[in-house]
C-alpha cells in the first residue's frame, strides 16, 4: 500500500482572473487530503472517501465512474469528487504504462469540498502520487503537478488554470501565470479562515464569469484589473524587493490589496451574502484585509489578522460555520508509506 498527501490552499490574490492568463498567487496551507492506495488484481476500483462536508461513501466500479453510486448525500458533490478519482487513476495507469491497472482507494480529506480551498487539487494530486507510486513509479512534484492540472482540465472541461494543483504539489507560496509556475518566496502571513459550510460551482462560476467578459468590456477590464492587484501584491510579498515601507505595514497594504481584489470578484459576481458577510465581519474586527478564496458563490474566505479578533468575529458571525486559523506550509505532496 501507499499513502500520500497533499495540502490545500487559499488564494491570496487572482482566482478566475488566472484562467484568462492573469497572475495568480495561492498558498498551501496545513489542511490535507491524504489517499491510500492498494493495488487490485482485476481492473476494478472502489474507492471510500470521508469528508469534512460528505458523511463518507463508498463505490465500487470498473474502469469508469459511469455506474452512478448510490449514496445519501449531494449527487454533484459525489459525481465532482469521483471525476477527480477517476481522472487521477486515469493519469497514474498512463504514467506507469499500467492501462488495465485496479486499485483499492481511500480518501481522507481535512478540506471542505468546493468551498474554495482546493480540496479537488489536493485529492488530484495525492491521489496521482499514491497510485503512480503503488505501480512502481515514482514522479517529481512538478511531474505530478502537470498530470494533476491534465486531471483537473479534463473533469472541469478546459476550464482550470494550473495554479491551484502546482500549489499543492509543490507547497508553499506559488505563482502562476499561464503555464509559468514557480515557487515564491512569501513571508508567513497571519491568515484566517471562515466557512460558510457551503460550496460554489467552479464550472458554473468560471462559465458566468467568461459569459460577463464577452458581453461587457468593462468586466474584461476587471479581469486585467485584478491582474494588476497581483502584480501589485506580489511586489508586496517579494522580500527582496527594494521598498521603504517595513515589514508590517507591507503586510496591511496586502491587506488592503485583498480587499480590492474580493471588490472586484464581487463586481464579477463570483461572492454570495455569506462570503460578504464574512468578509465585512473581518474587516469590521480589524483584520488588514479579507476576501473570498477561489471559484465563490459559498465557501470560505480569506483573511489576514495576527490578533485573534476577526477568529473571534467570525465565530459569532451568522453564517460562518466554521473559523480557523491556517497556517502556511512549505511541503506540498507528502509521502506517507
Ligand atoms: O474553488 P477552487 O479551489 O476550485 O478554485 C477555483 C479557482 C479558479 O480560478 C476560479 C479556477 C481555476 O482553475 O483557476
């Protein structure tokens, strides 16, 4: 057997406007999906998964997801998070050169499903590193972050860009620009998370969001706009940048940035009034800045606070389910067993 595991992330600037070639800078955090791995003797996979949001199921299948599981819980949840499995599995028989390759799997995942923090990505990822290894085949991250994004792209038909599955597979702090991925160096950013225990629809979020930009310019613009937040943000958070401004107050400016960009995400119609109440609940604490992380619509947002008073805030905010801080992790894919 093999474990692996994988970390989620926020976005600290750029979601949506990444698929149209903006830059954008996510972060690991120390939330992790982690997949075992069996390798089977017929060509079936059956797959167990528990969840933060899922009460946990199990399914069974050859070759394909196509059979339909019957499980007591949001059919497009369970068909996102097998499309995810499937493309995984898909991606290790080829790079092992296994086809017909079986496996028993099983999911455990710290992350909240499609609320913004990538749990997709993770899963993809731990997932494509666990069964690449169980057939003898050991990949580097990056190797598994370009079959990942492969994964990703196919199950979201086109419609991903590869920041959020370099970010898990490499840890850290990630820019991504087109098929440009690198590790950047960020300083350690004093982030909470709320979540409103719901989730967005990536496909239909990144469909809305093309529909508003081929119909209005000014929404072109503003997805260039938040290319030149990132811009701007990622100066910001570059340690070797020469500036006169101190390290504390480059971290309230990036605050500030944070809030121009979830501005913006609004104006796209990617928030929803949870998101928006979490966020005023944060900045009406005194954090920096705050914003929704990822595709939107529900989930979770992003804020930066070193005191405790925005986790504080949230917990009392009607309609944050949960709050936590996230710390920031350097290791992306881990290997377990
Ligand atoms: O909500 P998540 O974690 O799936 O993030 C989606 C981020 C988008 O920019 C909206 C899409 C993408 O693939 O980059």
């Amino acid at each position: 057997m093999t474990v692996s595991s994988a970390p989620g992330k926020v976005y600290l600037f750029g979601e949506h406007a990444v698929v149209y070639g903006e830059p954008a800078v996510p972060c690991a955090i120390e939330r992790r999906a982690t997949v075992s791995v069996e390798a089977r003797d017929d060509d079936h996979v059956r797959v167990e998964a528990s969840d933060l949001s899922l009460d946990g199921f199990t399914v069974e299948y050859a070759g394909s997801t196509d059979d339909r599981p019957d499980v007591n819980v949001p059919a497009g949840l369970v068909e996102a998070a097998m499309g995810y499995i499937d493309a995984a599995v898909e991606q290790a028989r080829d790079a092992a050169d296994v086809p017909d390759a079986g496996f028993d799997i099983t999911v455990e995942s710290e992350i909240p499903l499609g609320a913004g923090l990538g749990s997709s990505a993770a899963v993809t990822v731990a997932g494509i590193d666990a069964a690449t290894r169980e057939l003898g085949r050991s990949l580097p991250p990056e190797a598994i972050a370009d079959r990942a994004y492969r994964a990703e792209s196919a199950v979201q038909k086109g419609e991903a860009s590869r920041a959020d599955t370099f970010c898990s597979a490499v840890g850290g702090a990630v820019r991504v620009e087109g098929d440009d991925c690198r590790r950047i160096d960020a300083p350690d950013l004093p982030i909470v998370v709320g979540f409103d225990g719901g989730a967005g629809d990536t496909g239909e979020l990144v469909s809305g969001v093309r529909a508003l930009k081929e119909r209005y310019d000014f929404a072109a613009d503003t997805v260039e706009t938040i290319g030149d937040v990132v811009r701007t943000g990622e100066r910001l958070l570059d340690p070797d940048a020469a500036t006169d401004v101190d390290a504390a107050d480059r971290i309230a400016e990036v605050g500030d940035l944070m809030n121009f960009n979830h501005g913006l995400l609004e104006s796209l119609g990617v928030s929803s009034r949870s998101l928006d109440s979490m966020v005023w609940a944060a900045r009406e604490a005194g954090a920096h800045g705050a914003k929704l992380t990822g595709a939107g619509g529900g989930g979770c947002i992003a804020a930066l606070d070193p005191t405790p008073e925005t986790l504080t805030a949230l917990r009392f905010t009607p309609g944050c389910e949960e709050a936590f801080r996230a710390e920031l992790t350097t290791d992306g894919v881990r290997r377990l067993e």
